[in-house]
C-alpha cells in the first residue's frame, strides 16, 4: 500500500504485537495518571484534615480511621513505666530513640501512645538516655497517625526490655497489659522535656507514579516509532 510516495510493507503478525503493545502500554501509563490523581486528592483530604478544629480523645473506644491525620488533644497522666525507646531512629545523621510512652485518659482505664520525640542514643547500647516525663495531669496534642512503626526486624519477637526495635500496638497491649485507642499521636512542641518533636509529613507518593506514567507513554511511542520505521519505506523514483 503506497501513500502519497511512502510505501507500508508490514506483514500481519508484526502489525498485530505493534498494536497490542501500544495500547498496553499506553493504559500503563492511563493507571499510572489515575492512581497519582487518587493519591494526591488523598493527600489534599489529609491536609485538610490535619488543619481542622483540634478534638479530644475520648474515653470510649474508637477507630483509626476516624481520627488519622486529624489534630488531636490528649488529657490524663503520663505513665512513664511502660515507656519504650523506637531504635535506630535517625535524626540529621545521628542514631538516637524515639520514646513512646501512654497516657492514662483522665477519670478512665483507656490509655493512648503518644510518641514524645526523639533522642540521641548514648556512648553505648547499654546506656539508655535519661528521660524527663512530666508528672501529675497533662494536655498533650499533636497528630494521630498509625500506630504502627515498622523499620528492618529479625524476629517478630524483638524486643529488649524498654528497647523495641518495632512498635506493634497487639504486641504492645499484651506486654503491658493497658487497654489502648488503636492510633498513635506525634506529640507537637510544648512541654520542655529535652526531646527533638521535628515530624516529617510522608510525601504523598503522586511523583513516582507520573514518572511511571511518562515511562510507559515513552515506551508506546518508541514502540510505534519503531515499527514505522522498520515497515514505512519511501518509494524509489524509477530510472
């Protein structure tokens, strides 16, 4: 088949997986746009919620995903007891702990994890860091976020004492023995304890899906580009 002095030579096996592959690609790329638009509307609603009116914790049980990324306030004790040092928690550099300790709701059994901060480590894995915790009745607010804290784990049993390499709300209930809200809330600057409150906002993700979705769209066109080509040839002027 000529076409104004280009001449189409593609035979019909080569035609058919030139095709198939472009449009696979090609709704590659379309998923790609849609899961970066659901994430970034995602990350809009968490701003948003972050943003909103301050609420308390109640004493009655609650869900997470009813107060995640919302600001919260806590009012009870500290219970420095069951405090636990998050390990190999890294701060501009520096290898340090990240201190988790409840607080007892006033008038009720329900506690709630607050993450305080961070702190150095000590000279040695042995010398744990000497943690200020404020007695008598406190209000402590910041943002709810997951309670699960997970980094690299040899054992789904590893903890050392008040050195816990991961933070597992189950296994944390069934060590101290506390009834626990399911949430986890990073405590915000306020009370002076010595500890580091610098919370990074987890990016949203949105940017590494578009970049997919730009390397799927580069690949259906090198794919056609290609395929014309190996089968577009122009005519020959005849002598």
């Amino acid at each position: 088949m000529t076409i104004f002095g280009w001449q189409f030579r593609g035979n019909f096996l080569p035609t058919v997986a030139a095709v198939f592959f472009v449009v696979l690609t090609v709704m590659l790329g379309n998923w790609q746009i849609s899961r970066a638009e659901e994430k970034e509307a995602r990350q809009a609603q968490l701003n948003k919620l972050s943003q909103g009116p301050v609420i308390s914790i109640p004493t009655t049980p609650i869900t997470l995903k009813d107060y995640q990324y919302r600001k919260v306030e806590v009012h009870g004790t500290y219970v420095p007891a069951h405090t636990i040092f998050l390990d190999n928690k890294i701060h501009k550099g520096i290898v340090g702990y990240q201190i988790i300790t409840p607080i007892r709701l006033s008038g009720s059994s329900m506690h709630v994890l607050i993450n305080r901060g961070w702190v150095a480590a000590g000279r040695t894995r042995y010398e744990l860091p000497d943690i200020s915790t404020p007695t008598g009745r406190v209000m402590v607010s910041g943002i709810v976020e997951s309670p699960t804290i997970r980094t690299l784990e040899l054992s789904t049993e590893t903890v050392a004492g008040q050195v816990w390499e991961n933070l597992h709300l189950d296994r944390y209930r069934k060590a101290t023995g506390l009834t626990l809200q399911p949430l986890l809330v990073l405590e915000e600057k306020g009370i002076d304890d010595g500890l580091t409150r610098e919370w990074v906002r987890p990016d949203s993700g949105a940017s590494r899906n578009w970049g997919y979705a730009f390397q799927w769209y580069s690949m259906a066109l090198a794919i056609l580009i290609l395929y014309l080509v190996l089968n577009v040839k122009k005519d020959q002027p005849r002598e």
